[in-house]
C-alpha cells in the first residue's frame, strides 16, 4: 500500500485549486461568448422586423440561460474557493501537527539518551566510594597514594570521565586519578556545589549533581559532576569521611546526542537541536553555539512537552527530562528549533 503523506494531500489541494480556478474561467469565457452571440442575434431580429421575431424570443432565452450560468458559476467560485481555501489552512494546521509531534518525539530521544547516560554516572559515583583504596585513604591521608592509583585505574576504563576527586571533608583534594594531567591535588574545592552538597547526604545511597560548568582546575573543560560520601567501612550509613566526585566530560558527550538526532539533510540547515537546564541555559547545542551563554524561555505553560510557532514561523518543540531508573533527571528539556 503507498504511503499517504501531508505534503502529497497539500500539493493536490493545490492542483484541486488550479484546476478549478481554469474551469470556472473557462466556463466563464463559455458564457460571455454566448451572451456576446445572443446580443448579435437580438440585432439580427430587429433589422429582419416581424420575420425575426421568434428569433429574438430565442437569443432573450440564450441571454438569460447564459447570465443564469454566470451567476451559477460566480456562487460556484465563490463557494468552492471558500472550501479549497479551508482546506489548504486545515492540511497546513495538520502539517505543523505532524512536524510538530515528530519534533517533539526528537526532543523527547535527545534528552531521553542523556539521563541514561548520567543514570550510569550516579551509580559509578555511589560504587566507586565504597571502593577499599578509596575508605582507607579518606579514613588515612598518607595513603593518597594508594588512592590515586586506583582512580587512575578507574579512568583507563571509563573514558567518558575526565577525572575522579577524593577530598577529605574540609574539601581538600588528596587524591586524584590523572595527576599528570591535573594539577588538582591540594586544592580546595570546599565552596563548590557538588561538595556541599555531597556533604550533606544522609547515606552512600544517595548522591549529588551540580549544574553544568566549566572547571579551572580541569582546564576549563565543561564537566557535569556527579559526588557522594566515602564512608567507614564502605557501608551506605557509616560514618562520613570523605567526599568523592566523578567529573563527567560533558561536551563531546553532549554534542554528540545534540548532533545525532534523526533529521533529514534538508532539515538539518534549519534546524537547532538543543539540551537546556532547568533555568533555559543552553548546555549542548548541534551548532555549538550558546553553549552556557544563552538562554532560551520556552513557552511550555507548565507542560511536560509540546510545541508552538512563533511569530517568525520558527517552531519550537520540547520534552522535559522523564528520568531513567532511580535518576529523576534535573529538569532539563530537549529543545529544537526549526526554522520555517
């Protein structure tokens, strides 16, 4: 069976539209033809007096039957250009419905593979902390060392890191996987976000996120980072001593979700694929540009998803994060933007 799309019902619409605007022109020309012939004919009976009269009762017939017919035809365009006119505006609203729910089911996928990806994050964090090298090290400091290594090993496996914190509960950095990379032992990262709150979890079983944001001691590099508590024992309710974060490299993660979603090439050259947080900072985008620079208010009404056009035509699609797993997500929201 052939597939019936909106764009096959526009393009006959508009066929539907020419062809009947050439037939009621021509039925048109048609019929001032005939009132043209009926006028001749009235003059012919005149100068042939009383032998022309039956044909002028004829051509009087000819020129009524024909005004008839044009004011039939006038009401027929009218009618019928109403109702091709509705329905050109009903194929073009069920077009933008259509383009619109696609772009939303876009928008859903995009954000969809990102709270999988930063699921994964929240169960490495909470497992890595109950790692023996990471216990003895927040439990003893001289054996960082010990620490160190161990994350290092942790990285050569997980290369979507780029790099893994132990700090002891002043926020003092005293281990970290790649020191010949960063120089980020012995800083203090106290006032930071995921610290703070890492902090103040009540159990191993739970975990803290910071915003997306670039980080100094990573060498500026965008990171989304993930932490908990390292506790006595590697028990879930031991007691506190330490603070492990997971640096999660977020831009070429991000920028690859952002540039993989499904759109045609023509598509493509109108179109922004985008993950924003819950604030409507831009943190991936498929052009890459904007990224924790710019802002975007959806009009979302407190909806989970949807899509509207702007003035400009522009359409605008989002999908609030659904969560994955345990992870409730951040309330971030796939976005795109399509161009008209």
């Amino acid at each position: 069976m052939q597939t019936v799309s909106v764009r096959d019902i526009i393009e006959h619409t508009a066929k539907a539209k020419s062809v009947t605007s050439e037939s009621l022109r021509d039925i048109k020309g048609v019929t001032g033809m005939l009132r043209i012939l009926a006028l001749n004919a009235l003059i012919e009976a005149k100068r042939a007096g009383e032998m022309g009269a039956g044909f002028a009762v004829v051509a009087d017939e000819v020129r009524l039957i024909s005004t008839q017919v044009e004011t039939i035809t006038n009401i027929m365009a009218t009618d019928l250009g109403k109702e091709i006119a509705s329905l050109e505006r009903l194929t073009e609203d069920m077009a933008r419905q259509n383009q619109g729910a696609r772009m939303v089911d876009l928008a859903r996928n995009a954000i969809e593979l990102i709270d999988r990806n930063l699921y994964e994050r929240t169960c490495d964090v909470r497992w890595w902390a109950t790692d023996a090298a990471m216990v003895e090290a927040a439990a003893d400091h001289a054996r960082h060392g010990h620490a160190s290594r161990r994350l290092g090993v942790i990285l050569d496996a997980y290369t979507v890191y780029l790099d893994l914190w132990l700090c002891d509960l002043n926020g003092n950095i005293i281990a970290n996987g790649r020191p010949d990379l960063y120089s980020a032992k012995g800083a203090n990262v106290a006032s930071s976000a995921w610290f703070t709150r890492a902090r103040k979890l009540a159990s191993g079983n739970e975990f803290a996120v910071a915003d997306i944001s670039t980080e100094p001691l990573l060498n500026g590099a965008q990171v989304a980072t993930y932490a908990t508590g390292v506790r006595a024992h590697g028990d879930a309710s031991g007691e506190l001593l330490g603070v492990l974060g997971v640096h999660f490299d977020w831009q070429p993660q991000a920028r690859a979700i952002a540039e993989g979603v499904r759109l045609s090439e023509d598509e493509r050259k109108l179109t922004r694929a985008l993950l924003v947080d819950a604030q409507g900072l831009i943190i991936a985008a498929s052009d890459g540009r904007g990224i924790l620079q710019d802002r975007i208010a959806l009009r979302s009404e407190g909806r989970a998803f949807g899509h509207y056009t702007e003035a400009s035509g522009t359409m605008i699609a989002y999908h609030r994060t659904p969560g994955y797993e345990t992870y409730a997500g951040l309330g971030w929201y796939g976005v795109i933007v399509q161009k008209p």
